[in-house]
C-alpha cells in the first residue's frame, strides 16, 4: 500500500492570533495545490480555534502542540482531548523531544497521551529521538526502541495505521542547523518500521507513515524525502514562514 506523504509545520511557541490567521490564509491554497500530500499544521492554543475555523474543510489539518490525558479535573494549564475537539483539532503532537527533555515527559505519559488521543479521534503524531550523548555511546536504538514499545504496549486491540503518525527526530539536529544525513534519516526510520512490524505485523508496518523532523528545509528535503521509509517532515524553523513551508510541500509532491 502507498503511503501519502505529509508535511507538518510545529510553530513552537511563535505566532500571535493576527501572523497565524496571515499564515493559514496563505497556507490554504498552497496545500490545495498539493495534490496527494497531506498537510499540517500545529499552532499554539492560542491561535488554535481560529487557524481551525479558516481552515476547516481545506485539506489543511490543523493541530495541537500538546494536551493532557485526564478529559477534565484539577490539572492548571492542562488542555484535554475533549477540548481541542472543541475548538477544531484534528491532530496533536505528543512526545515532542522538547516535551520530554524540558518538561520531563515521561514514555509512560507519552504512551498515555497517545491512547486518549486515539480513544478521541485524534490523529497523534508520535515523537521519539535520540539526544547526541546516547546516539556517540550506542544507546541510540534502545532509547528508541523503549520509546516505541511504550506507545505501542498502551494501545491494545486493533490499530488503524492510518489514525497513527510516527516522527523521528534526532534532538541533536533540532534547530542546530545539524541534519541527519539522508542515509542516517533512513537508517533510523527504517528500524522503526522494522519494530512496528515485529509489535503489529507487516501489514501495519508498511502502512503507517513515519516523518523525519530535525533541521528539515527546503535545500535538504528532496534528498530527505528520496528515501524509501521516510514519508514526511516534521518541520519547525523552516516553517515559520509560510513561503519556505509552501516550498516543502511542493517538494513533497
């Protein structure tokens, strides 16, 4: 089965109401013009509802940063699932190497957030990744490989490789100008994949999709994108303007 390739824009914490509603009137007709490329993009709460209302029914798929797996209850600044329901989230990041590494989100949290997610209707787009210390000593792939099984061991039952999205992102190449290598790119999503094949059978494996984030920009995508199991970028920096986002998703078609 031939997976549709997906561009994502992360904002981080960047944009007022008025950039993101010049933002998404601009990112519109670019994703209209993308053909068989999905693509999304996931603003701050702020900018949430409105970036949701402009561009519901547009191809363009508006998402959360984070949220909380508790529906309601005594959690200050916590989001719920039901909420971004609410004002128009159709997907949600979880895992953010930025999630774990400063505000110490656990696999377990991870793996919770994703369940609630997908019990939602929410599409997660599932973060793991290696810092520069563990990929030098060789504790890459067991960081990984914990990462995965967490997520993977939290969702029982059957699982639709379609309502599921992966992201690998080397944390040594988020926002250091630093990118993995294509070759390196492949390496990393190509073993996932084959973890997801031992967890779910080949037929989930070949079919669920798996982006790679880390210094993406549009001088290195097409060689990204060339490799056989990365199907997408998880794009922070280079995405922040709309025009250098616009060249991504071309280069994706």
């Amino acid at each position: 089965m031939a997976r549709k390739p997906m561009m994502a824009a992360n904002w981080k914490m960047n944009k007022t109401l008025r950039e993101a509603e010049d933002y998404a009137a601009a990112v519109i007709p670019k994703a209209e013009d993308a053909g068989g490329v999905d693509v999304a993009v996931f603003v701050p709460f702020t900018c949430l509802n409105e970036f949701a209302r402009m561009t519901a029914d547009t191809p363009v798929i508006a998402g959360a940063q984070n949220f909380y797996f508790e529906d309601s209850g005594a959690y200050t600044g916590e989001v719920s699932a039901p909420m971004l329901l609410d004002v128009g989230a159709r997907a949600v990041l979880i895992g953010h190497s930025e999630r774990r590494e400063i505000f110490f989100e656990s696999d377990e949290m991870v793996a919770k957030k994703t369940k609630r997610a997908l019990d939602a209707g929410l599409i997660p787009v599932v973060c793991c990744g290696e810092t520069k210390e563990e990929r030098d000593s060789g504790g890459m792939w067991d960081k990984i490989q914990a990462q995965i099984k967490a997520v993977m061991d939290a969702v029982d039952g059957d699982l639709d490789p379609e309502k599921i999205i992966f992201a690998y992102e080397p944390i040594w190449a988020i926002g250091t100008g630093d990118t993995a290598s294509p070759e390196d790119a492949q390496d990393a999503i190509g073993q996932v994949r084959g973890l997801l094949e031992e967890l779910r059978g080949e037929g989930f494996a070949g079919s669920v999709r798996i982006l790679y984030g880390g210094s993406v920009k549009p001088e290195n995508i097409a060689e990204i994108m060339s490799q056989r199991d990365v199907d997408g970028g998880l794009v922070g920096g280079a995405a922040l303007d709309v025009e250098s986002f616009g060249e991504l998703v071309e280069a994706a078609k």
